[in-house]
C-alpha cells in the first residue's frame, strides 16, 4: 500500500514533531490513520522522512521521523514557465501540471488579453491558493522540491527579469521545438485564453525570445503548457 505523503512547511529532522491542526485533521478524520501507521513527510529540501505515528487526536497528530533519504532527483533541464492568466480552474490546470511536470518556476502573466485583473486581498487569496496546488501536486508525484511560484507580474516586467539559455514563446507560424540545441535552463511564454497579441510576440523576440510551434493545432491556454513541458522534458529533460 502506498504511504501518505505531507508537505510540512518547516525545516524537518529526526525525532518527534507535532504537524499542524489542517493536517492532524486531515490524517486523523479524512485518512482514519491511528498509532502505529507510517508516514511519509518532506519540507522541500529535498530530503524525505519516514515516521509512525505516535499519537493522533482529533486536533492533534505527532510523528517520529525515524529515516531520511535524498528525495526524487530533479530534471537536469531547468524550466521557467511564464504562464498567461486564465479563468478559474484553467489556471488551476496549467500550475498543477506544470509542477507534476517539472517545472521549476512559474511566473502567472498579466497580458493584454487577460480576463482576470488581481489586486490587494484578492491577489493574496490567489497566490495562497495557487500555492496550495502546488504542494498537493508534489504530495501527488513525489517531487521533493516545491517550484517556485512568482506573484503575477506584467508580461513587459517579466520579459525584462527572467533569465534562462534558451527562451521560447509559443506561436502556431514558428519552427518546431526540436529545432533547436539542447539547452540548460529555458523560459517557455504561454499566452491566455485569447493568445498574445502579435505586439506582445514582437516584444518577446526583441526580449530574446525564440518563436517555437508544438504541432499543426493551437491548443487552449491550460493545454499548452503540458504539451510544451512534456516535449521540453523527452528533448533536453529527464523522460
């Protein structure tokens, strides 16, 4: 059977530690799991921990974390997704694939044609949500390294910060990813629902930018990012 895996959000180590009260619930309600159970925990080091339970409450769980292990080895390619802002889930989609997919970066796009404006608390609740998706999807495929996950930001601001070897942004008229050398790190632009417009791709190939296609079809914003990381990972990564 498989072991539960946490995200816990302080330095781990061996010995005894008290996990918090979302996730004692979660461990003791949700999972049913009792004394004795082992579990699996990881604070983004990139070290894993195995424990048993020691003690479960209805509002408190303590663990004894009684190994550590170097985590799952990340990919060789270093990976920037600059992602357009989208709706509700489709946004959701692009950040939880993106880290099950390796990943390293993301940076949410404010564009031109972006239908979703974030300002002060609503922005806030969105990051922290965003960051709740990436946690669950590393608990879900096992990377022990949380990616980074960068406040919105202006496209303009974006393309003047970010720094990778090879720089990318998806475009139906371009040449094809596998045209071109294996590359180190790289910053893949991903348009929102309604694309980039064609000022903002000029923007992006006088930022450095490489135009690249993935195929005859365009794809939507939330499917883009999986095909372009996929076809990243089997080119330069580890697939």
């Amino acid at each position: 059977m498989r072991l539960s895996r946490f995200f816990v959000d302080a330095p781990l180590a061996l010995g005894q530690h008290q996990l918090p009260e979302a996730q004692a619930h979660y461990i003791g309600r949700v999972l049913r799991h009792t004394v004795g159970d082992t579990l699996q925990l990881f604070d983004g080091s990139g070290r894993e921990y195995l424990g048993e339970l020691i003690e479960v409450g209805k509002k408190s769980v303590r663990v004894e974390l009684r190994e550590t292990f170097a985590g799952l080895a990340e990919s060789p390619l270093h990976i920037h997704l600059g992602q357009g802002l989208s709706r509700g889930e489709r946004m959701d989609w692009a950040i939880q694939k993106a880290c099950e997919l390796g990943a390293n970066a993301i940076s949410p796009i404010v564009s031109e044609r972006c239908e979703v404006r974030l300002k002060d608390e609503r922005a806030d609740k969105r990051m922290s949500h965003w960051r709740q998706v990436t946690i669950s999807a590393c608990e879900q495929c096992g990377r022990s390294v949380l990616p980074i996950l960068h406040p919105p930001i202006t496209l303009s601001e974006w393309l003047q910060r970010v720094e990778a070897q090879l720089k990318l942004v998806l475009h139906p008229v371009a040449e094809p990813l596998a045209s071109h050398a294996r590359p180190q790190s790289l910053a893949f632009l991903i348009g929102p629902e309604g694309g980039l417009a064609d000022a903002e791709v000029a923007q992006a190939r006088a930022a450095g930018f490489h135009a690249a296609r993935l195929g005859p079809r365009v794809l939507r914003t939330e499917t883009a990012p999986v095909v372009a990381l996929s076809v990243a990972q089997q080119l330069w990564g580890d697939f």
